[in-house]
C-alpha cells in the first residue's frame, strides 16, 4: 500500500531536520587546533554522503575554554595543582575519533549524545581537576552501557597532543594511530605495552566506578582504562589516526594500509596537513570505493 502523502512529507521534513541537527556537530575551522609546531587536519567521509556514526571532536583547551581566567580562579582558592594542570593545558589540544557502529543516517545519533556528554563532561574535569582524566570516560562508558543496547556501541579515540609532539591517547576498539617518519620515510613500530585497547564504549560496563553495585551486565566488566603515551614525533613526523573504514579499505585481496598509504605519505610528507589529508583521500578513492565511512586525521610537527 502507498504511503500517503502527507506521511511521507512529513517523514523527509523530520529526516531534513535531523541532518540539519548532525550537520552542527561537524568540527568547524576555528575549532580546529592551532598551537606552536602542530600542524591539524581531519574530516570525516560518510558513505551515505549526508550523515553516518564516524565523527571528530577537537578539544583545544585554549580556544574553548578562558584558560587564564580559570588559573587565576583555582590559585585563588588554593588549588595549585589545578592551576598548574590548567597551565599546562595552553599547550595541548584533545581530539576525539567515535565510530559508532553501522553508518545510517540515524547512527548519526549515538555520535551526538556521545558529542555533547564528552564537552559536558570536558568542562566539569577542567573544574575540578583542571585536565581531562580516564575518569571521564568510564562515567561515559557506564552511562552508554545503560542507555543503548548490545548491538550499539561506539569505537572511540581520544588523544591529547602536545607543542612538543607527545601523544597520549585512549583507545577503545579503534584503530592504532600510525606514526610515519619524516627522517626514515616509512611507518615506526611501537612496543605493545603502548598499544593497550579495551572494548568499545557502551560494551562492557566499567569495573572501576563508584556505583557498580549498582550496574547489572551479562557481559562482565571492564578493566580500568590506561593510556598510551607515546614521544616519537620528530620535525616532519605524521601522526595518521584513522577509523576501521581506512584501517580496513581494501581492492580486493590488497590493502590499502598500510602499505599503499605509507608510499602516498612518502610523496606528500612536505606538504600541509591538509593536503596531505586531501591527497590521502583521493589516493584511497582512485584505490577503489568505500564500504564504511572514513575518518581520518592528520597531525604533522612542523
């Protein structure tokens, strides 16, 4: 039976609406990080074309939030941890990778909530610890294991970079970033004791929270989040971090990473973040047509 008409306009006004809501949660370029050495630029490629579960979030601590105002504010109160915490926020800047799982238009909505409780949240760590904490994320961890079902769940990094190339990041069930060197023209190894990953958030509730007494799970629990640090960004150096619809781009029985995308960086690896970025995503699409949608982000000391 025909859907009559007057359904079906109102189910594209509400399906206009909801894009035009996802389209906000797109970084804009005043969001982007801007500090001393660091070169940024991400974007994600939806394979819908107007909305998907892939999505970035930069944190430049001192663009968002009045960072002198809240120094002054904590050593005033006694808090000199904080402040020094808060000072050592000028410069660094987060960044956030979400995948969630499946790519519809409407995926698009765990990636939302997940947005605004992440800079919600963002703003009560500054507060009270004057930097972003693991804690952070097992409290949104706990709260999209109660909230979505098995089946939705959200692959996640979030990674702090700083002036000095340090990297520190979390990784939930997403790809490892890559490191390409300027000075060796080819992708670095890492240790595995600094390539820890846990489950995606929304999986497994977290073990090492305050109410767990008050969480049931199937499943099982969690183990407390680590970090990997990482201090290998020399002059020149690319930071590739990447959702699984690159990690897994494939023609065929070949792989696009990480051996055709090491060779593209080696071409482009004197130029910009973004024509790099630029440069990568038109490689990938001449390799042969997305199956997911595509995050990627590159970071390159100057």
């Amino acid at each position: 039976m025909d859907m009559p008409r007057g359904l079906l306009r109102q189910l594209i006004g509400e399906l206009d609406n909801f894009k035009n809501i996802t389209r906000r949660l797109l970084p804009q370029p005043e969001e982007v990080p801007r500090f001393e050495g660091i070169d940024v630029f991400g974007s994600s490629r939806w394979l819908n074309s107007v909305a998907g579960g892939d999505l970035i979030i930069y944190l430049d601590f001192k663009q968002r939030f009045d960072l002198n105002a809240r120094v002054e504010h904590a050593e005033s109160n006694g808090r000199s941890q904080v402040a020094r915490n808060l000072t050592r926020c000028q410069k660094t800047a987060g960044i956030a990778i979400l995948d969630v799982a499946g790519h519809r238009v409407t995926d698009a909505s765990l990636a939302a909530m997940l947005h605004q409780a992440l800079l919600v949240g963002a703003t009560y760590e500054l507060d009270m610890f004057g930097e972003i904490t693991r804690r952070l994320f097992e409290n949104l961890n706990t709260a999209f294991c109660r909230s979505s079902d098995e089946h939705k769940f959200i692959a996640m990094t979030y990674g702090e970079i700083s002036e000095d190339g340090r990297f520190w990041f979390l990784s939930a069930a997403q790809p490892f970033p890559l490191i390409f060197s300027h000075q060796f023209d080819r992708f670095m190894d890492v240790s595995e004791d600094q390539r820890v990953s846990f489950p995606p958030l929304g999986l497994l509730p977290s073990l090492d929270t305050i109410d767990r007494s008050a969480t049931t799970s199937h499943l099982g629990f969690k183990d407390q989040y680590a970090m990997n640090h990482w201090a290998l960004m020399g002059a020149g150096d690319i930071l590739v971090l990447q959702t699984d619809g690159l990690a897994e781009h494939h023609n065929g029985r070949e792989a696009y990473v990480p051996d055709r995308l090491e060779e593209k960086l080696r071409e482009v690896k004197h130029l910009s973040a973004k024509e790099i970025f630029d440069a990568i995503m038109s490689d990938l699409i001449a390799f042969s047509d997305p199956k997911d949608d595509i995050t990627l982000v590159i970071i390159k000391r100057r």
